[in-house]
C-alpha cells in the first residue's frame, strides 16, 4: 500500500488515463477524489472503485471554471483537512487545425481545458500545500507537448505550456517541498484517440497509423500510464521535480517515416 493515508484529487478521472490514474492510487490506499465533467463517466469509476472496497468520492467540476475548480480544492481541504497529491489530468483535443484553420472559440477552449485548468489547480493548492509542508502535483502533458506534429497546433502549444508552467513552478516553489512533475504519454487508446478513430473514413487503417508511430509496436495503455503517476506520486521519485517525462513506446526518439497527418483524409 504505497500511498496508505493520502488525499489525492485526479481531474478528469471520468475516463481513460484518469480512470487508471484513480483505480491504482485507490488500490494503493488513497482517498481518491474523482473530478471531471462528465457526472456519468465519474459515478461510473466511483462505483468502480468502491465495488472493490476502496475509497473514493466523485465530484462534478467544469476545470475552466475558477470558481469550480477553488470549490474543489476547499472542499476537500474542509473535508479531509489536506490534499497530499493533485493530479492535473483533465484534457481537450481537437482535431486537424493548422493556425490559419482553427475557429479562435476552439483555441480557447483547448487551452482552457488543457492549461489554464492546470494553472487553477496549482494556483488553488499550493497554499494548502505550503501550509501543510509540501505536497505532490503531477501534470498530464503529452508528447504533443515536447515535439509539433502536422495540424495539431492547439493541442501541441497547451501541452508545451504544461511542460513549462511544470518546469516554472518546480523553480518557484521547490524550497517549499512542493513536488511537481508532467508526464507525457504517447498515443493511449481513450476516449480521446476513439473519437478520432470515429471521424475517419478507414478506422483500421486510421488507427495502425498511429500504431506505427511507435517503435515499440503498440499504442500504450491507461494502465501503463498510470504506474508513472504512482512513481510520481511516491517516495521513490523523491529526487525528480520540474521533469517532463516521455512514456510513449518510442515515439518523441525521433519521427517515423510513412505518415503524413496533411494527406490524412486518405484515412
Ligand atoms: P479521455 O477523453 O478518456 O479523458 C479525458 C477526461 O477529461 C474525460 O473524462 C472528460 O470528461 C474530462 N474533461 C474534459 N473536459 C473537461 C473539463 N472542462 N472539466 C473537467 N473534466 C473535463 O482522454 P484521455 O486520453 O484519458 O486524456 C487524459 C489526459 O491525457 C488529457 O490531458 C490528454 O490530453 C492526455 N493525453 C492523452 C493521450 C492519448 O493518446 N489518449 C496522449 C497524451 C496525453
């Protein structure tokens, strides 16, 4: 029982890398705190995990919204008196848009929900954290966020926000034993990935497209991801803070030859 007696929240755990994310750390003996959007998504895992005789609690937030996201972390500090470890994990991709495509709404969305949630959490907690002697944040960025890809400019500029405001944060607050770290997955099959799938006029072939991106031959799991978040959120990481971190079967080693997103209606 590696996290036995934490307070972890975990946005975006209605789903996917969230989903793995709050099973573990329960199975590890957090109290979990459940928070995405999606009300359904999120009693689901709640249900889940309880079934399991363990802990967690599902709260209803919309992480663009300040007032919701302040509302969360005082909740839980009045509920539980603390909160050891935030995870920022809630995310937004939007499809196929080159700078000169994308509706300016849709670029305000994906980094509302991509950075500027990420921003809110750590503005609201880390006061409690300092009050409390320090504490744990680990961001879900992406490969997206290391390297550009064809047509994915929103999501790609987010996520490298993330990377920076986790290396910025590391740098102002490290003397404050605040611990933060971001992860940057390659292609997991979510919700997210499916939806793109779904667009497309060939799935299949769609999909072994990215596949192919990676060296290792397979996209990643969630739960392959979640086993870094649980490093991260440990004493085993005591030494790694302001690191962004690649778990993505080879991916971001370097750019694999055949796959053009700008001839991706061919898909
Ligand atoms: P997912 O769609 O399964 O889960 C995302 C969750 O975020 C959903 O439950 C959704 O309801 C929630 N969410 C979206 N907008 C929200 C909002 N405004 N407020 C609260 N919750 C909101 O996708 P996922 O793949 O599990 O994504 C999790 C994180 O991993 C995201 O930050 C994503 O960008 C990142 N990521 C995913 C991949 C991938 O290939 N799936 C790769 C790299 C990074």
């Amino acid at each position: 029982m590696q996290l036995e007696g934490k307070i972890a929240i975990i946005t975006g755990a209605g789903s996917g890398i969230g989903e793995a994310i709050a099973h573990l750390f329960a199975k590890e003996g957090a109290k979990v705190i459940i928070s995405d959007i999606d009300d359904k998504g999120g009693n689901r895992v709640q249900k889940d995990i309880e079934t399991r005789g363990r802990y967690a609690t599902f709260m209803k937030i919309d992480v663009t919204k300040e007032d919701e996201v302040e509302q969360m972390i005082e909740s839980t500090i009045k509920t539980y008196g603390k909160i050891d470890i935030l995870v920022n994990n809630a995310g937004y991709y939007a499809f196929n848009d080159r700078v000169t495509d994308i509706k300016i709404k849709d670029w305000d969305l994906v980094h509302a929900v991509n950075l500027r949630a990420v921003f809110l959490g750590c503005r609201f907690v880390i006061p409690h954290m300092i009050k409390a002697g320090g504490g744990i944040i680990i961001n879900t960025a992406s490969e997206s966020g290391i390297q550009a890809k064809d047509i994915l400019a929103a999501y790609t500029t987010s996520k490298a926000g993330v990377v920076m405001l986790t290396k910025q944060i590391c740098q102002d607050y490290s003397s404050e034993n605040i611990r933060i770290n971001a992860v940057c997955p390659g292609y997991v099959e979510t919700k997210m990935v499916r939806e793109g799938y779904a667009a497309k006029k060939n799935p299949e072939v769609y999909k072994q497209s990215l596949v192919d991106l990676h060296p290792i031959g397979r996209m990643g799991t969630p739960e392959d991801i979640a086993q870094l978040f649980l490093f991260l959120a440990t004493d085993n990481s005591s030494f790694i803070t302001g690191a962004a971190i690649s778990i993505d079967g080879g991916l971001s080693s370097g750019r694999r030859s055949g796959y053009n997103w700008l001839k991706s209606d061919q898909y």
